[in-house]
C-alpha cells in the first residue's frame, strides 16, 4: 500500500473519497492537502468541467511512539547490579578495541538513566563516519556487549569528540530553515533517512510551532521525517 496518493475528482470531498477508496482507510487516517483546484475545459462544452486534485498521505502511526520514546523508556527499571555489568562489559570491550587506535581515550559515566560512553582524542573522527552512521553502528555493537549477561535492559548511548552536540545544533538549525521554506511555498518537504535519535531532534524542534507538523514516513533504515504546513 503507498504511503501517499494523489487523487481527481469533481469536487474536493469527491477527490477524497475516491482516494480514500484506494488506500482502503477511513478519513481521520490520513493527511489531506489540496494540491490542485483547476478548470479542464472541454472542446465540445463550454460547461469546463471541474477537476480537484488532492495529496493524500497515510498517517504515521508510529510518530506519537518516536515522540515519546525518552518518557516511555524512563519509565522501565534497570537493575544497579545489571548497570555495573553492563560497565565492565564496555570497559573490557574498549580496552581491546581502543589499542587498535592511537591517541584515543574514553570515559563511562552513569547519568539519567543512561550508561554515556565517551570517546576523545585526534584520531576519534575515524569512527564517527558520514553522518554518523559508523557511530550509530558502534554503538548498537556496544549497546548488545554492555547488556551481555544483564537481566535487566541497560541503555547505553555513545559520544565521539562531541559529534552529537554539533550534529544536534546543525538539525535544529535545518528544521529553523525547512520549516521557513514549508511556510513560504505552502509544500511539504521530505527530509533525508535519519536515525531514530535525529528525527527526534526535529519533531522536538518543532513540536511548538504552531504553523507547521511533523511526522515520519517509510522503514527503517530509510525513515524520513516530512515537515508540512498545519
């Protein structure tokens, strides 16, 4: 099933309904935006038919979960013996994997519920990779290491010369700009795959803007977030 159509008809509830018809849901399902609103005018009758040409788009179920996932994950117990499991799994991972590397250090602390794992030194921009996606990968390798014989799920999240902080303040600055571009033309814009954490960042962003929503589209790896005009 396409997660967006784009439906004809001779007036805008008929342009719904025939796209709601191919998509098999009900209204309160999708997203409508009104896409077209033209005459195309016949040869053989001066009447000039009405056409109506709506964008319908499935609505991210999931979207409300992505939002909240800080809050619902808060709420589960990690046992204290599990965390400092969880540290000595990391620690004797990164000791072998850190000789690999010159000039490289890291620390692990505890805080908010969060087992923070931080990398430093010159060489460290080798493992953070385009975008982060070495990063990212590194830290689903250390999140599966530190919860090795814990009882309890320990979440860990991974640092790497302050990339998160710079890529934090370079996504917030990009849904400043999309979200103005949004409101000038009216468009939706799609937003390139991003990892769960980042598309968090932008609903985040937004999320108090009155003019403009958001909500994320496809499967992982290649989830988007579409930033459109209420």
């Amino acid at each position: 099933m396409p997660k967006t159509i784009i439906s004809e008809g001779k007036t805008t509830n008929e342009a719904i309904t025939n796209g709601l018809r191919q998509l098999n849901v009900s209204k309160d399902k999708v997203e409508i935006k009104v896409l077209e609103n033209t005459e195309k005018r016949s040869f053989f009758s001066i009447l000039a038919p009405r056409i109506v040409k709506v964008e319908l788009t499935l609505k991210d179920e999931n979207m409300s979960a992505e939002n909240n996932v800080g809050k619902r994950e808060t709420k589960r117990e990690t046992k204290p013996e599990d965390i400092e499991i969880a540290k000595n799994n990391i620690e004797k991972f990164l000791s072998d994997f850190s000789k690999s590397f010159e000039n490289i250090s890291y620390t692990i602390s505890y805080e908010q519920e969060f087992l923070n794992v931080n990398i430093k030194g010159e060489n460290s921009s080798k493992l953070i990779g385009y975008r982060g996606d070495v990063l990212n990968s590194l830290q689903t390798i250390i999140s599966m290491i530190a919860n090795k014989n814990c009882s309890s799920r320990v979440r860990v999240t991974l640092n790497i010369g302050n990339y998160k902080e710079k890529r934090q303040k370079s996504l917030e600055e990009l849904a400043d700009k999309i979200s103005k571009t949004v409101l000038k033309t009216g468009k939706s814009i799609t937003l390139e795959p991003m990892v769960a954490y980042e598309r968090k960042i932008i609903h985040n962003r937004l999320q108090l803007n009155d003019k403009v929503k958001t909500y994320s589209i496809g499967e992982e790896p290649y989830r988007k977030v579409v930033i459109s005009k209420k």
